[in-house]
RNA sequence: CGGGACGUAGCGCAGCCCGGUAGCGCACCUGAAUGGGGUUCAGGGGGUCGCGGGUUCGAAUCCCGCCGUCCCGACCA
C-alpha cells in the first residue's frame, strides 16, 4: 500500500478519491498499455458476485449462455448503416494473422450484434424456432480518447444478451423485461437505486429501434449509465437475412433485442457506496462478508483465538451449507497489529469485522462492527450466526435505503427556470426533471452550454415520446418529461 | 487532434536555477521485542535519473530532437 495514509476526502476531489480507492482497494490496476485496466482478485471477485447473481436471474427468464468469437470481419459491421457508423471509429482492427496481410482485415468486437445474428440465420427456419434466446459473457474492445478505470476502458467485461422474436411486441416485451431484470439486480444486490426510462434519439444504440437504460446518481450527482437494453426491431435482421416462416405460411424477418451490463457496475459501486475511508460493498455483493480479526498478546492467547475463530468459520462458513453460508475470512496475519488491519479491511469495504480477542472469549463474545454505520456490538457466540445473517439483511436494506435517501435528496422535481438550471449544472449537479424539447437541437444546445444531458425519459410505461415537448430553455416550463443531468 | 503540466528505486517526492558521478519517506528483506484502532528498534537489498544526440575534463542538472504519462476540451458503456 502507498505510504500516504489519508484518501482525499470525496468533498475535495472526487475524481482523485476515486482512482485512490480502487488502486488502494487494490481493486483494479493500470496495464502496459494505455486504456486497459487490470483487475485484480478483489475486483474480480466482486464481478464474479456479479456474474452469479445476474445469471440466476437470465437463466429464470429462459436464457441460455453460449460464446461467440473475439474476431469479426469487418464487413459484417458494415451491413447495419447507423451500426457501422457509430462503432466504426472506435474499433481495433487486425489487419495480420500469421506474418502475412489479410485479404479482409477483422475486427475485435466491440459488441457482437453482426456476428451473432449471422449465426442466429442458421439456426432459426420457422417460427417454432423462436424466440431464440442467448446471452455471453465475453470482453470487447472500444478505442475511447480518454480512459477511466472500470467506467471506460479501452478492454471491459460485460454480459450482452441477444435474442430473435417472431414479432415487434414481443421484442419490446422482451426489452423491457430485461430492463427490469437490470434493475431488480442493480436494487436488490447493488442497494444501487436507478432511474429506467427511454434514451433519446441522440443517445439511442446505433442500429437500435429503441433504447432504454438504467441511471444511477454518484455521489457527485453525476449520472452513471449502469445499463442499457435495446429493441433492435427488423434492423439487423434484414442486414444478415435472419428470416423465418411464419405460422401461416409466409416468411419474415425476425425482431432482436440486444442487453448489457458491463464491470462499469463496479464502478458505479464504488461510487455510489464508497466513503471517506475508502469502499463500502454492499453484502449480497461481498466476496467476503465477515472477515474475523483475531487478538492476541501471547502464544497460548494467539492458539486461543484463533481455534475459535477458525470453528466459527467451520461452524458459519462451511460450503456444505451452500447459499445459507457466510463468506468468511480469518486475519491471522502476524506481522500486523489489529489497527492496521482495521483499517485495511475498511478500505477493501468488508461489510462485518468481527474482533474475537482472549477478553472476549472469557465473556463467550465478538466483537460485530458495521462498515456502513460504524456500529460496534458486542454478541454472544451462541446467538452470533443469526446476529450476523440479520446484521448482514439489514445492511443491505439500509445501504439501498441511503442512496436512495441521497439521490432524492440532489433531484429537483417541478418548476425549474433556465437560469437556475444552468446554476445547478455549473455547481453542484443534480437529477433534474424538466421539460424536453422535441427539436433534437434544443438537447444539443442545452448540451453545449451545460454539459447535461437527457439520460432517460422515466416513466412506468415508457411511453414513446414522438410529440414535441416544452423546450426547458425556451419556456423552462414545469413538467417531469426527462431527468436531466452530466453524466459519465 | 487542440491547451497545460510532468517523466529520478515498487509508490510518493527532493536534487536541476548555480554541472562534480544520486538522496528522503513509505513499501520490501533479516532479527528481536510488541499486539483491543495505522508498532518500535537495529541491520539490509533495490536506480540504464524516459530515449537519442550535443556542449564539457565531467551531465539527473545546460542545449536540441523524439517518446511517454496525466489533467482540461472534442468522443464514449
């Protein structure tokens, strides 16, 4: 760890906070090559969180996971006119394989829409095939101007489904289901609450019909895009003939969606829930949710323990016990005091430290601290396994409770002028819900002169915003149509 | 690609103006003590001073060129 012991306070500078935390947490590193992150166990095991919660919850709507390959010709990306147009400057290209010049260079996927519905051609024939449902798990490649760690790389990991309907309102059945799945996953195991809703035209997918996303506020009121899910109507498969028979007979082309999460959402996890002393993860998120610091002053003290440490552990956290066990992990490190470790494991954002120390084990207790609140209890060992489960569930509740109470607390709803949105933007941000103006100019401009943008059009029934609305700089009248903000 | 700053040990930095053969803190290694909120003492290892050229008896230091990184813009999950 750097010798420097203070983080920058996230007051100060939120920026320079948050690249301390992740390089400190020893979450993610920087990698030879400029724009590509590395991310290391403890970052990786909160994406494997991820992965696994995320997964239970396709595999329960139907999907199935399959893999599709990192190469792609680069004239796949060309079919789909608006796709092309929007990846095309951001791709790497490989234009050698084995020492000699390739006839047609390839392309590392920056999404696998065209080679993915190229193979979905095959496969479907008649609409007994449908709907087709897929999802990967895979890396891809976009070659942005500036990096970030996890928020924008120029290598990330995500999860992108894909799937082939037999109509348009199946498709957008499908979109929105997963939308929602996004946003159980991101409420319920994140305690990271969104804002869903449909994107503009001007922040669409390229190639989609339709676009609709998760946002989800920083604590420097930023907006985080956490998640999109795209109806990708008949575009791509009218670009790869992706036809099927119809049940009366005829042929058409089948409708896709496309959805994705990426390990921006650990991003945004630090961001959302980290503090002055570094991260905070939310239990259901933990790879480790109690870890065990044992106190000692002598030998027969240290055997003492740590036996019982370790038979807590055999006794709470045995993997015989499947879901119903506890993620545990014993500190015996000897060349640390039980300071330094503290604060270690507070930096790493472990949801419960338990302290079990020789004065403790006369009395038959621990020691349960809270890394959310800080709250420090003392438990009896006989109750201690059901006091950390419902420690551990009220954590979880109350960390989605507080970013809630956070967010709603930098929104602005109702009678908003241009001169005091302005100000907002200038200072301090906020989620802002105003008034749109149907004339894509209007976004532009407002964009130009404030940074913020129209992140989603929120509304239960995402209804389809074709009508001009009231322009917020022109009439800065009080509606609830958009929620403005800067983004990431 | 435009504007600014910076490249000296794993990390953070001093030294450069005024040239004399590299130093500090942390981290790391060894040993001992210590251990309920960032231990202490002693000893030790580690550097092509971003790269190339020039000036000079002598360059981290002065001059020229190049490369790279970061920050601010334009672009984006």
């Amino acid at each position: 760890m750097a010798d420097d012991k203070k983080l920058p306070t996230r007051a100060e500078d939120f920026s320079a906070w948050y690249n301390e935390v992740v390089l400190r947490a020893e979450l993610a590193d920087y990698s030879p090559v400029r724009g590509c992150m590395v991310i290391r166990p403890d970052g990786y095991g909160i994406w494997e969180r991820i992965q696994r919660g995320l997964d239970d919850m396709f595999k329960a709507t139907g999907h199935r996971n399959a893999y599709f390959p990192l190469l792609i010709p680069q004239s796949f990306l060309s079919k789909e006119a608006e796709h092309v147009e929007g990846f095309a400057p951001e791709t790497a290209v490989v234009t050698h394989g084995g020492g000699k010049a390739l006839e047609e260079p390839l392309v590392i996927r920056p999404t696998s829409e065209t080679i993915i519905y190229a193979m979905f051609a095959k496969w479907v024939q008649s609409y007994r095939d449908l709907p087709l449902l897929i999802n990967q798990w895979a890396n891809v490649v976009r070659w942005e101007m500036r990096t970030r760690l996890f928020l924008r790389t120029l290598e990330f990991l995500w999860q992108e489904g894909h799937t082939a309907h037999a109509t348009h309102d199946e498709a957008e059945a499908e979109t929105r289901k997963m939308l929602g799945v996004y946003r159980t996953f991101m409420e319920s195991f994140m305690a990271m609450p969104v804002v869903t809703g449909r994107k503009t035209e001007s922040e669409k997918f390229a190639g989609a019909l339709r676009t609709y996303g998760c946002e989800a506020m920083m604590q420097d009121n930023k907006a985080l895009q956490a998640g999109t899910s795209h109806n990708l109507g008949q575009n791509f498969a009218k670009a790869f003939e992706l036809k099927f028979q119809t049940e009366s007979g005829g042929t058409d082309f089948a409708w896709n969606t496309s959805w994705g999460v990426s390990t921006r959402l650990i991003g945004g996890l630090v961001m959302t829930h980290g503090d002055d002393k570094g991260l905070r993860v939310p239990p259901r998120l933990a790879p480790t949710e109690v870890v065990i610091v044992p106190i000692w002053r002598s030998d027969d003290e240290k055997a003492r323990v740590l036996e019982a440490a370790h038979k807590l552990v055999a006794e709470l956290g045995d993997y015989a016990l499947g879901d119903a066990r506890l993620r545990m992990h014993v500190d015996a490190r000897e060349t640390m005091k039980p300071g330094a470790k503290y604060y270690e494991w507070e930096l790493r954002g472990v949801p419960i430290r338990l302290e079990i120390g020789p004065r403790d084990l006369d009395k038959q207790q621990a020691v349960v601290v809270r890394r959310d609140s800080g709250e420090k209890k003392f438990v009896p060992l006989a109750t201690l396994g059901a006091e950390l489960k419902a420690t551990l569930a009220a954590m979880q509740d109350a960390m989605l409770a507080a970013a809630k109470e956070r967010r709603e607390a930098h929104s602005i709803r109702g009678a908003i002028t241009w001169a005091k949105f302005k100000d907002v933007m200038d200072g301090e941000g906020a989620f802002v819900y105003a008034g749109w103006c149907g004339d894509p100019k209007c976004e532009a401009e407002i964009k130009e002169e404030t940074k913020a943008t129209i992140r989603v059009l929120p509304d239960a029934e995402f209804r389809t915003p074709d009508a001009p609305k009231s322009c917020l700089k022109c009439g800065g009248k009080a509606t609830e149509e958009a929620l403005w903000a800067k983004a990431y």
